[in-house]
C-alpha cells in the first residue's frame, strides 16, 4: 500500500455535507496488465523505483504471491509464489521491507526487496490472519488482523522492535477481524476492521480502547491521514446483493468522524491521498470516486475497461500517475486519474529516497531550476529548504537525524508532496 506513515500538522478543516457526482471524462492513459497466474493482488507499493504487488490465493491449496516490476507493471518478476498463506500487505522503512499474511505468514528484506526470507511466527501468532501493518521507525512496526473461526472471531494485534525479526503478542480480544492501522505519532494511532470495529491507543499501543462510532456496521477496509495534516479517511462497506458504501471523513485526527457517504453502492476497498486535500478511493465492481475538498465532495471517474474489476487498493506513484491491483491479477496505471496535473511537465517528476547515499534524489524536466524543495520534520519544522538547481537534484541528508520526513516541491506547476523514513 503505498507510504502510510502521515503524520500530523498543525492545519484544520471545516467538513462540509457531500456531494457525489459525476463529471465529465477526460481520456485517462491506462494500462491494464495481470501479475503472473493472474493471482489476486493485494497490495502494491512502490519503493526505490521498484513497484511491488502481494496476494496469491486464499483457499483450497493456498498460494502466497510477491511479485516486483521495474516498468511500473508491464512485466513483472518473482519473489516468491508458492503454496503458503495469502499476503495482504507489504511496507517499506529505509531499506527493511515487510510482507504480512494469513497463518502468521511473514517476509522480511534487508535490502529493499532485492532479497526476502521468510519469518516463522512463534506460538497463537503461527495461527492469527494479519492484513496490515504500518512502521512507525526503523526498529518498531505493528501489524493487525484477527481470526475467523466457525464459532468465535478474534481481534488481533502484534509488535515488532527489532525491525520484524521478531513479533510479540500485545493485544486480542474476541472481535472482529482487524484491516487496517495507522500512526498519527509515536503515541497516537487508530485501527479499523470489520462490522464497524475501530480501535484507539494513546501511549503506543500499550493499551486499546473502543470508539463508538455512530452506530455503523459496516465492515473498514482502510484508514488513511493526509499529508501534513491531521486529516483522516476511513473507507469500506457491505458486500453482497445489498451492498453498501462508506466513507468516514475527519479533521482532528479520528476523534470526531462525519459521514460522508454510507448508502447502496458497490463497497469500498482501498484509499490513497495524494495532495494534502486530494484522495482517491476504488472498490468492488470498478467503482473509483476522488475528492479535492479533503473529501467534503467525492466525483465519480470512469474507465473503458474495469467495470466488473474489483479494485482492493490504489496507489499514486507520482501526483498525476495511480496505479490499482485487483482480483484475478488485474492492475492498471492511470495517467492523471483524479484530473489534478493540468501540466504534463508534472508528472515528469519523482523522488527516491537512497538509504545508502543518505540522500534525496529528486528527478524533474527542464523546468527544475523553477522548484523549491522544504524538508519539514514530525513536528512541522523546516529541517531543509533549497532551490533546485540541476535536472537530477541530490539532497545530503547528513545533517538530519532518522526520523520521519515530508518533503514540498513548488514552483509554478504546482505543489508535490513525498514522505521518507529515514532509518
């Protein structure tokens, strides 16, 4: 899924009534390919020019698939696809990337994603479904996820501080399945699951509390938060002949959520922001809707050739370009799918964070000398800020200590936003 780790920023928000619409449709460059054996796909995640897709199989000889490519889903290459339990989720932090599945099924890299071994889970965690996981540091990640037995359902999550070597129980309960996590700080975080189930710790996940949260049921697939804000989505709904979808839009970080949406629709499967006010979200039976407003109104966007898809997450790898994975091995990049770059120059831009150089490495057109890069730390300090001088700009980060980083590009087309872990 994507860089999940989006801290908060002093910034607010006044959420206003939704509006779902249609617009008019501009011709998307799409692309639509299949990864190997057209295993569903999970997640995707691009890291150091690398695009990753998990998934496989779940039932009846399950099959547990990691698969890279370096054209951007054109041709894909293997990690590993064999009989195991399904992926559901892979990360990245520095150079240390993390694949998290059914059955405790774990993969570690050390050396992002050139090489993956596998992580035996010790004890219930051997036994325990997981279906994210979010890092906080170099050394500190979380997973969740649960169990679903014929009589009884768990809720479930786990710890890692040697880089997810080894993981520690530190929270079940019978409950629902949990789908997703994230991090607002080092203290503060939020995880979501089924039949409406949100959680809350305040101290690092020493311990969880409930929110009640307006009496929905509806199964949460994702919770996403903004750059630079405190700005946070959750998405999901109802599947099956009476389905239904919802999205939960809040501006102080998860404490107050408004509904946005929640009525008959195909349900809602993944989420990804893309400017600080900008989100898109995709889901069962194509469905794909952004929003400018920090999702205070949501526009429906179509495409010629994913309608019965089901679409289970989106990913932007740079402001004018996205890409989908879906069931049957289906993903798709979109040129400019939430018509936000209207100069192309734009969408020639990119970053990369290179752990080994301790550097930025921002890549731009001609117009590069028209750019201004901040550098802001957690706590919305400006740690660096130059003008961009060459067509390949190298940023020293020497001088900053490891942490978590966002970066502003602007100049005259436009603003980009980046964020980097810095082991």
């Amino acid at each position: 899924m994507v860089n999940k780790l989006k801290l908060r920023f002093a910034f607010c928000l006044m959420i206003m009534s939704i509006t779902i619409g249609m617009i008019a449709q501009p011709n998307y460059d799409q692309n639509l390919g299949y990864v190997p054996h057209f295993r569903h796909v999970r997640d995707v995640e691009l890291y150091n020019n690398k695009l990753f897709a998990v998934g496989g199989w779940e039932y009846n000889d399950s099959i547990a698939s990691i698969f890279y490519s370096t054209d951007e889903g054109l041709n894909w290459n293997y990690v590993t696809d064999n009989i195991n339990a399904i992926i559901e989720d892979i990360d990245f932090v520095g150079s240390t990337g993390l694949a998290v599945g059914w059955s405790g099924n774990f993969w570690r890299s050390e050396n992002g994603g050139i090489d993956w071994v596998s992580i035996p889970m010790l004890g219930i965690l051997s036994n325990r479904d997981f279906l994210d996981a979010f890092w906080l540091d170099a050394n500190t990640g979380f997973a969740v996820g649960g169990k679903l037995f014929s009589t009884d359902t768990l809720t479930t999550i786990a710890k890692t501080v040697d880089g997810g070597q080894n993981w520690q129980l530190i929270f079940e309960e019978s409950g629902s399945r949990l789908n997703s996590i994230v991090f607002y700080d080092n203290l503060n975080a939020i995880s979501v699951g089924d039949n409406g189930l949100i959680l809350r710790t305040q101290n690092g996940g020493m311990s969880w509390t409930h929110d009640e949260l307006l009496g929905i049921v509806s199964d949460w697939e994702e919770i996403q938060v903004s750059f630079q804000s405190e700005l946070t989505g959750i998405v999901g709904g109802v599947s099956g002949a009476d389905s239904l979808q919802t999205i939960l839009i809040s501006s102080d970080a998860g404490l107050n959520w408004q509904i946005v949406q929640n009525g008959t629709g195909s349900k809602w499967m993944g989420m990804d922001w893309v400017l600080p006010m900008t989100a898109c979200v995709v889901g069962e039976d194509g469905a794909k809707m952004w929003s400018e407003d920090g999702g205070a109104t949501w526009s429906t966007f179509l495409l010629s050739s994913d309608n019965d898809i089901q679409w289970n997450e989106v990913q932007f790898l740079t402001p004018g370009k996205a890409i989908l994975g879906g069931e049957f091995g289906k993903v798709m990049t979109i040129t400019d799918p939430v018509n936000l770059v209207s100069d192309p120059e734009v969408r020639d831009v990119s970053f990369h964070y290179e752990s080994q150089q301790n550097a930025l490495i921002i890549s731009a057109n001609d117009n590069l000398e028209q750019f201004y890069v901040s550098i802001f730390d957690v706590a919305g300090k400006l740690v660096i800020g130059q003008r961009l001088e060459r067509n390949v700009q190298q940023i020293d980060l020497q001088t900053i200590s490891s942490g978590n980083y966002f970066v502003r590009l602007s100049g005259n087309c436009g603003v980009l936003n980046y964020h980097f872990i810095k082991p």
